[in-house]
C-alpha cells in the first residue's frame, strides 16, 4: 500500500484484531502520523460481522475525535480508502510496554522503574482516565501497550476501540474476551458489560505493580513485599487498594487515586532527596577495571534485532551486561572519561531531534566547536552504555547526575536498517531502535584528548 487516502505510507508500526496501523506522511507539512485502517482478523469478522466492525471503528473515531486532554490521544483525521475507514493520529512511536520491556509472553519479565518514574506515568494516565471517566467512557482495556509516550514523557490513552458507556449492552459472543488478561479487572472477566471506572482503576494498580517488580500477579496477588524488598508502605497500600478484587473497596475514582498517587509521590520525593542516579563509589584512577584507551568500538555499524542482544553486550531485557564503573570528571562544558579518554558534551541537545537532523547538529558542532577539541561524533552503542552508571534497582543503569538533566532517548550512530537506528534510554538503561523519524536527544563524544 503506497497511500491511505491523501497520505503518503511510510512503513507499518503494528497490527491488532481489529485494524492495522501504519505511519504516514503528511502532505506538504512532512510530518509523520499514524494512520488506523479498520482490517479486522477473519475470527473476529465472522464473529461481528463487517458492518458491526465498521460501526465500533467509526463510534471509536467519534470518541477520540471529541476529547480534548493531554494525555489522551486524539483523531485527527478521519476518512475511507479503498472501502475501508481509517482515522489519523499523532505518531507515537514508543509505548510504556516497550519502555517496560513487555513481550508476548505475560510470564517473563519485564524492566523495572524506579517509584518516582513509575508513579509519575500512573498520575498522568489518572488524568486522562478522569476525562473519559467525566464523559462516561470507561476504555476497558488500560496496559502498558496501549500508553503512548511522546519524546517529551507524556504519557497519552490510546486504543479506544473497546471503550463502554455505563448500561450500554453489546451482545457479544460469549467466546469473545473483552479485555487484555492479566489487566483486566475480576469483574470484567466475568462480564464485559459490568465493567466500570474501578475497573480501569484496577488495571492502573496492575500497571503500576508490574513497572515496580517487572512481574505480573502470582499466587500471592499483588503484594509489593512478595517481589521488593523492604517496600514503602505507602507505596505498598496504593497497590494494595488499587488491586483490590472487590470494586467497591478500590478508589472511588480516578480523581481520588491520582490524588492518593501525588501524596506517595510526593512522600518519596521528600525522602530520597532527588537522588536518581550517582555514583556512590568512585574508583581508583589506577582501578579501570579493564576499560582502555580505545576499548570501545568507535566506526558506527549496521546491526539487525537478531543479532544485537549478543553484539552489543546486552540481557534478554535489552540492558547493558554488568561493566565497569565509568570514572567522569566534569569541567562545565564537558565530561572526561578517565577509564576510556572520550570526551563527552556536558548537556545534551536542549530538544530532541530526527536521526538526520541530530548527524547535522554533530557537523555544525564541529564547525563552531569546543575550545581545543574537534572531531564531535555520535556515539556508538557500546560508548553510549559505557557511561551509564548502577542505580539500586537490580541491573538497571541510567546517565548519571554529572550530565545534568536526563532525556528520554539518546541517539547512537549504529543503525538497524535503512529505516531505523539504535538509541538508549537513559533514565532506565536499556538500547532500542527507533525510527529515523522519531525524535532523541544528542550526547556528542570525541576520541579526542583535550588540550591543556
């Protein structure tokens, strides 16, 4: 498919039950956006049947259309191609599932974040949920995969195709699940249409319990003490209540549990003081612990998914194997480091930029300059893990403070395809590929020694 009505297909981002999502191209403007063509599975056809399915996409575009709040995400656009309807979207190219780690398999486990992190994308999904919950929407399908995050962590609501007005009755086959399991509400597996805003509570509290333990519900339910050590206990209440298999004894609404959510937060804030991300033990200079001058790989290279768990170094949850503590000495306006001789920027790029644009803020930096230094480059993957430090939480690693605020993605130089190059996050410390559309912040590195 080369067009979907005025604009131009760029590539497919993803398929579902009930319709295929591709990234578009804006005419004139350039912009990339996300078109949702309705192109339902054959079961769930036969199930429905075309014109049920039509009905729901189009009422689906109406909803999304109509709702204005930042952290839901909106229809743009609406119209049909080739006898089939298709809504346009702003492209979002990564979900709290990919930031989580989630895959196919609901057993495996998935990164984990810290409280503040965690807590700060639960407030702002409550948000949303408290402007559908105010037109009476209830979505019915809150999890990971269906939380947008822009570039800037905004979290946004999407995948409305499921969502329910309180006493609406849709008489679907009794063989047809509405729900995502293991997110789903208790009263919700039993009957679809009983499903309320405690409902989409409940699958805020399993979220929630999931990004801090990076484990779904066992036999023990969700009990923070089962998976963390020494939780807080605020904390482990606002799961508790959250989770809470009866409706009636979960937060009243989303109001109340955004409200809850802030005072934890808040809490927490006030008792680890902002600390993130330091490095407790400096080294030794004597003590690089086997990183070299030159140790890491520096020509950028083409590396498929396949492969790149192994040739970058990483786990199964696409973080950086355990290493060496990065010794970094600051000056101001750049950052040694001592165990490997690169020589870092001190900021990142004020705002994020596509993977062409970010080669062209690398050639301009070069042509100003840092006083006695030249040679400015993107990193490589394993330059860029190299300077990540521990945090306390398992084997996670994220930029420590010295580099001053932390962006969401930063871009390497390695590439996955034509189409796409290799980024990390940071903040949680894992390598991703994106899209050269999508937008990340620029750390630019030079071999280069500097200059007394």
């Amino acid at each position: 498919m080369k067009k979907i009505g005025k604009y131009e297909v760029a590539g497919l981002l993803g398929k579902g039950g009930m319709a295929l999502v591709y990234k578009v191209r804006v005419p004139v403007a350039g912009r990339m956006a996300a078109a949702k063509v309705l192109s339902p599975h054959p079961f769930l056809e036969n199930l429905l049947g075309q014109k049920r399915l039509h009905d729901l996409f189009v009422r689906e575009a109406q909803v999304m259309g109509g709702l204005y709040h930042p952290n839901l995400l909106e229809a743009l656009d609406f119209g049909e191609h080739q006898g089939r309807p298709y809504m346009l979207m702003a492209y979002h190219p990564v979900s709290l599932g990919l930031l989580m780690g989630e895959s196919h398999e609901p057993d495996a486990p998935s990164r984990t974040m810290l409280p503040l992190a965690a807590l700060n994308f639960c407030e702002q999904v409550l948000s949303g949920l408290s402007c559908l919950h105010d037109f009476k929407i209830v979505h019915r399908d809150i999890k990971p995969s269906n939380i947008l995050v822009s570039h800037d962590g905004i979290a946004k609501i999407g995948d409305f195709g499921l969502f329910q007005r309180p006493g609406e009755k849709f008489r679907q086959p009794e063989n047809l699940h509405v729900g995502s399991p293991y997110y789903s509400a208790p009263e919700q597996e039993n009957d679809p249409d009983s499903a309320t805003a405690q409902s989409d509570l409940y699958s805020v509290g399993v979220m929630l319990f999931r990004m801090l333990t990076g484990a779904l519900a066992g036999p023990g339910g969700f009990v923070l003490s089962r998976l963390v050590q020494d939780p807080d206990p605020d904390l482990e209440a606002l799961v508790a209540k959250a989770t809470n298999l009866a409706p009636a004894k979960r937060f009243e609404n989303a109001r109340e549990m955004r409200k809850e959510v802030r005072r934890v937060r808040n809490l927490l804030e006030k008792r680890q003081k902002g600390a993130v991300c330091r490095l407790e033990v400096k080294a030794p200079d004597s003590l690089m612990m086997g990183k070299a001058k030159g140790f890491f790989r520096s020509a950028p290279v083409k590396v498929h998914a396949k492969n790149a768990r192994s040739f970058f170094g990483l786990d199964d949850l696409w973080r950086p194997l355990p290493g060496p503590m990065p010794v970094l000495e600051a000056d101001g306006k750049t950052v040694l480091d001592k165990g490997t001789g690169l020589v870092w920027q001190a900021q990142c790029t004020d705002y994020p930029l596509s993977w062409q644009r970010a080669q062209a803020f690398v050639a301009e930096l070069n042509s100003k300059g840092l006083p006695g230094l030249s040679g400015w480059r993107l990193p490589t993957v394993e330059e860029a893990v190299g300077i990540l430090a521990p945090r306390p939480v398992d084997m996670d690693r994220c930029l420590p403070e010295v580099f001053g605020s932390l962006p969401d993605w930063l871009w390497t130089s390695d590439r996955k395809s034509f189409t796409a190059a290799w980024s990390i996050n940071p903040k949680m410390g894992f390598v991703a590929w994106q899209d050269v559309t999508a937008l990340c912040s620029v750390l630019a590195v030079t071999g280069q020694s500097k200059k007394p």
